[in-house]
C-alpha cells in the first residue's frame, strides 16, 4: 500500500501558469490530444459526465517550461444544441486562456459546428492555433489543408493518437504563449469581489454603506483603468474592488428584468471576481434561489463568504431556527467562510475584510506535491480504497493540477467510489484548510 510514486515530470511552479485552452466538438480526439500533451500515455479519466471530464485542467511540461492544459470536453449540449454549446465553450476560453487549440478532425472536414467555433474564435485577442487532427499518414494530409476555410490560418496536421506531429505542435504552443499569464494582468489591484444575492437580501444597502463609510477612492488606484461599473471600497485598511456595481450603487429597478437576466448578471459578476460575497436576509429562510446563488459560485470555481445580513432584526426564536437551517441547508459549504453583519448599522461590516482574505488564502493555497504524497500515503495506509469486484484499487500518487481554486488528480490503478473520493476531500481539507474555497478532485485511472 505505501508504493506511492512521485509524480514523474512535474515541478513545484510559483505563482499562477499560462493557460492552454484545448476546444472542439466530441470525438475530434482532444483527450487523446491532451494526454500528448501531459506526456502520460492511456490516461484514462473517469467516465463521470460533467464531473470529471468538465473543464479539468492539467499540469504539463514541456522543454522546461510549466503549463496548465484545459481539456474543455465533457460538456452536455443542451437544447440550445450543439453550435450554441460550442460557441460558449470558446467564449469560455477566450476569456480564461493564453492560447487557445482547436482541433478539428480532418477526416471529417469542418463541420457545422466546427464552423461555429472558428465564427467565435476569428474575434479572440489570444492566438489560436488550428489543429487538424487524425492526421495519420501523408495522404490524409489533403484533409487537413481542407480546414483553411474555418479562417483561422494555417491547419496543423497532427495525429493525436500515433503522436504524429504532437512535439511540433507543443514547439508552435509555447510560442504562441506569452511572457507572462494573463492573471498577472491585474495583480497588484484591488481583490475582485463580487457581491450576489438575490433580490432584497440588502446588496445595495450594503454597497452604499461601503461606499459612504469608506469614500470610493478610484483614483489611489495607479496604473489601473476603473471600470464605472466596479467600486472600489476601503475595508479594514484595504481597498477591494466591488465588481459589477453600477446597478447596485443607482438602485435600478431590478423589477424590469426577469429571474433569468438578474442571474446572468450574477453569473458574470462571479466570473469577473475572485471571491463572491453571497448576502442571505438572516430574517428570512434559506431558500431554493439562495442556493442557487451558492451554487453558482461554486461552479464558477470562486472563493465564497456566506453573509447574512440584517442581523440587527434576529430576536431569540429566529436565531435557533437558523441555525437549525444553516446546520440542514448550507452542509455542502460547511468550508464556506461565514459572517453576520447588517449594512442598516454597520454592525459588522469591517469583519468582511478577515473572512475575504480567509477565502482568498485558502483559494489559493498550494500543496507542494511531495507533502502532499507523505499526508496521502499515511491516509491510504490507514483507509485504502474499497475493493470493487475482488480487486483494491491502488492509488499510485496525487498531484495539485491548479490553484484558484485547489484541483486535485488522483492516480490510481483503478476507479474510485464517489464515497471516497468525497474521504479523500474531506481529509485534504481537515490537514490543509482550504477554509472558504470550493476543491475539486478527480481520478485518472492507470495500470
Ligand atoms: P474528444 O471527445 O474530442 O476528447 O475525443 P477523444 O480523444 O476521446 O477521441 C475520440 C476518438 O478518436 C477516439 O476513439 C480516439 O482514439 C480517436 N482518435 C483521436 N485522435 C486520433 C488520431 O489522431 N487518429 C485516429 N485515427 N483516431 C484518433
Ligand atoms: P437588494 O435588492 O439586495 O439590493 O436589497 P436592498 O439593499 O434594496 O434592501 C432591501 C430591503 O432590506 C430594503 O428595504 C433595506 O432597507 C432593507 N435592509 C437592507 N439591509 C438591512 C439590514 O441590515 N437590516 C434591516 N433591518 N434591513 C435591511
């Protein structure tokens, strides 16, 4: 049981590394693509849709220089099919990534929506390199020079599955990379914060109580551009940038605009920030659209501080009861970090800053690889994985795959129950902290 290697190839990496974004439709052969990329053969991931293969990101290496691949499969097209699904999914990328791969199956041709994919990416500020995958031999090369017309320059021959072409094609990423990854763009300002809720919880009671307590000093701020629509507060000695509060600060008439834009709006707030501020009414109960709040958070893979607001209203009876609901209702994010405060008084507002900075910390929180292996090879002799049909898996060695938020992959030579995968979450948690940050371990399965 205590045979746990050392990953083979990966570096301790500092700070946050450039992103490749790998996008295309089902089957064109991105794992496979992706799996030349982390130089890991038959890696196989955990047939878990949505779960594991959703966005997952890799570390990888590649001539001496660290990356993080995003393999972004594994998504469902919805009713809204499959053009619309992939559209976003590039969206997606563009936002997030350095350099951006798509991959097209050649001996296909493009497709629909392949051509829907390339419409999205012809507008990206960040390269984007045109795969032509299953690429096999030479006389499949006729397909690949096909892909000109997706308008995104040259096609890359490749096969993703003989390795065909695969360094060459690492040579042309690592080029295309900037000096540095686009999060250090912003570092240096203010923390991003985003503050959600749903309607009437006191969002903008509390905004403007940030504001008026604490001037807005926009102009302290050097070298960045302020958004109108962010502001920026001063809490507890620190400034942080509010996103997305234009509408808060002016009050508009949110009455105009149905449940499903207020949560897009709310969508791209979290997606702008780094950690979300969800504002529940302690004087009300926790209810279905509140957690939907929640969750969007965590799917958007941001640190959370649960706040509940109005505390000035709570008399003895209300309190027992919520924390009968807080106990039932908001178990998922037992890590989340919480406060009580009221934007009427002011009760408790300054105490935002600690909890923001707890999350935030715990976002970011990198495990070097061998403590890591030492904590998980004592937890495995302890507790080993359940045997399924006879045979204990054994899991070979962990790694943290990324920070903001932790991501965790599991080697092991065979599948892991979801009970204990949720073990494993739960020890990581009690020996590491990650307090007010979601985590997010997969399994890889390997011989
Ligand atoms: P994804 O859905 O885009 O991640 O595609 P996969 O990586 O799962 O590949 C889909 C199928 O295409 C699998 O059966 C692969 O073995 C196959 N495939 C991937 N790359 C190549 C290639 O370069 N040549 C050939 N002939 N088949 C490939
Ligand atoms: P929003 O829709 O989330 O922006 O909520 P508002 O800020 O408009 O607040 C909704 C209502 O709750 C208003 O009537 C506020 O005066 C009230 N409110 C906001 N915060 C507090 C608080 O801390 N205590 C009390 N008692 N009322 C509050």
């Amino acid at each position: 049981m205590s045979d746990i290697d050392l990953p083979p190839d990966l570096d301790e990496p500092t700070g946050p590394l450039p992103v490749v974004a790998v996008v295309g439709r089902p089957n064109v052969g991105k794992s496979t693509l992706v799996n030349r990329f982390i130089g890991r053969r038959a890696a196989v991931v955990q047939d878990v849709p949505g779960v594991t293969r959703d966005r997952i990101p890799y570390q990888a290496l590649w001539n001496g220089k660290n990356f993080t691949v995003v393999d972004t499969g594994g998504w469902e097209p919805k009713a809204t099919g499959m053009a619309a699904a992939i559209a976003r999914q590039a969206e997606y990328a563009m936002k997030t990534a350095d350099v951006i791969v798509l991959v097209v199956d050649a001996s296909v041709g493009a497709t629909e929506t392949d051509l829907a994919a390339a419409r999205v990416l012809r507008r990206s500020d960040r390269p984007v390199i045109l795969v032509a995958n299953k690429v096999d031999d030479e006389r499949s090369e006729a397909g690949a020079a096909e892909l000109w017309s997706l308008g995104l320059g040259e096609p890359f021959p490749v096969s993703a599955l003989h390795g065909r072409g695969s360094g060459d094609l690492l040579d042309l990423v690592l080029d295309a990379m900037p000096e540095a990854p686009r999060e250090t763009e912003d570092q240096g300002g203010p923390r991003r914060v985003a503050l959600v809720g749903r309607p009437n919880v006191g969002k903008s009671s509390l905004i403007n109580r940030l504001s008026k307590e604490e001037r807005s000093v926009v102009d302290s701020v050097a070298g960045t551009t302020v958004d109108p629509v962010d502001s920026i507060v001063t809490i507890g000695g620190e400034e942080w940038r509010f996103v997305d509060t234009a509408g808060l600060r002016r009050r508009v008439n949110t009455a105009s605009g149905t449940e499903y834009y207020a949560s897009l709006r709310t969508e791209a707030a979290i997606e702008a920030a780094e950690v979300a501020v969800v504002l529940l009414a302690a004087d009300e109960v926790i209810s279905e659209q509140d957690q939907r709040v929640i969750t969007q958070v965590i799917e958007a893979g941001r640190s959370l501080v649960i706040a509940f607001n109005k505390w000035d209203t709570l008399d003895e009876d209300r309190h027992a009861q919520l924390e009968k609901e807080i106990d039932r209702d908001l178990a998922r994010v037992k890590w989340a970090s919480r406060v009580n405060i009221s934007a009427l008084t002011g009760r408790g507002v300054n105490k935002l800053a600690g909890h923001l900075k707890e999350a935030l910390a715990g976002w970011e929180t990198r495990v070097p690889t061998a403590e890591l292996n030492t904590f998980i090879r004592a937890l495995v002799q302890e507790t080993p994985p359940p045997a399924r049909g006879g045979r204990a898996p054994k899991i070979k060695y962990v790694t943290q795959a990324d920070i903001r938020p932790p991501r965790f992959v599991v080697f092991s030579t065979g599948f892991l129950e979801a009970g204990y995968r949720r073990f494993l979450e739960r020890r990581l948690r009690e020996q590491f902290g990650f307090h007010g940050t979601p985590i997010d371990v997969s399994v890889k399965v390997r011989e």
